[in-house]
C-alpha cells in the first residue's frame, strides 16, 4: 500500500494529538493540568479566536484519528489478500515441483539382513 500525502499529514496530526493528550495527562497526575495547545495559541490570538482555533484543532485531529483507522483498515485487507494470493501462488509451485520417483524409490537397497 502506497502512502500519500493525506497520510502523512493524518500521521502527523495524531502525533501531535497523542503527545499533547500525554502531557495533559502527565501534568493532570501530577498537579493542575497543563494544556499545550492552550499555552501555543494563547501568545498568537485573543481568547475567543484561540478557544476556536483550538477546537479547529481538536477537530482536525480527531478526523486524523478516523483517516487512521480508515488506513489501517486498508492495510489489514492489503495484507489479508497479499497472504491469500501467497498461498495461491505457493500451492501452485508444490503441485508443479512435486516427482514421481516411480519404483526406484520403493525398492528395499538394505544388504543387512
């Protein structure tokens, strides 16, 4: 399976999601929580435009998540047919290479008696 750009990007965008829920978690075990994403955008907007660039946010990587599980389905199927035409093709090449040795093989060579 191919990756492409929408790939990356739900990757990197989940990541993000995955580490910024770890340090709320973290911080939130240890004390008041600390929210990264809150404390990035504060500086560059005002309170009501950061609260909805953050929920943007939020919102992008939750759709990440789902492209992920999307992908992931993807790749399960991907995988479930490459092994199946696998074990098509191996079936074939057992039935092609298989000999017949015919009675030579059957006769007893032992000259212990």
């Amino acid at each position: 399976m191919n990756t492409n750009a929408f790939d990356w990007l739900a990757i990197l965008l989940v990541a993000i999601g995955a580490i910024t829920w770890g340090i709320l978690g973290v911080t939130g075990l240890t004390g008041d929580p600390v929210n990264v994403v809150d404390l990035l955008l504060e500086p560059i907007f005002r309170p009501g435009p950061a609260q909805t660039v953050e929920s943007l946010i939020y919102t992008l990587v939750g759709v990440a998540g789902v492209y992920l599980l999307y992908t992931a389905y993807k790749m399960g199927r991907a995988s479930r047919r490459t092994a199946r035409e696998r074990r098509k093709r191996d079936a074939t090449t057992r039935t092609e290479t298989t000999t017949d040795y015919g009675e030579t093989d059957t006769e007893n060579t032992n000259t212990d008696s």
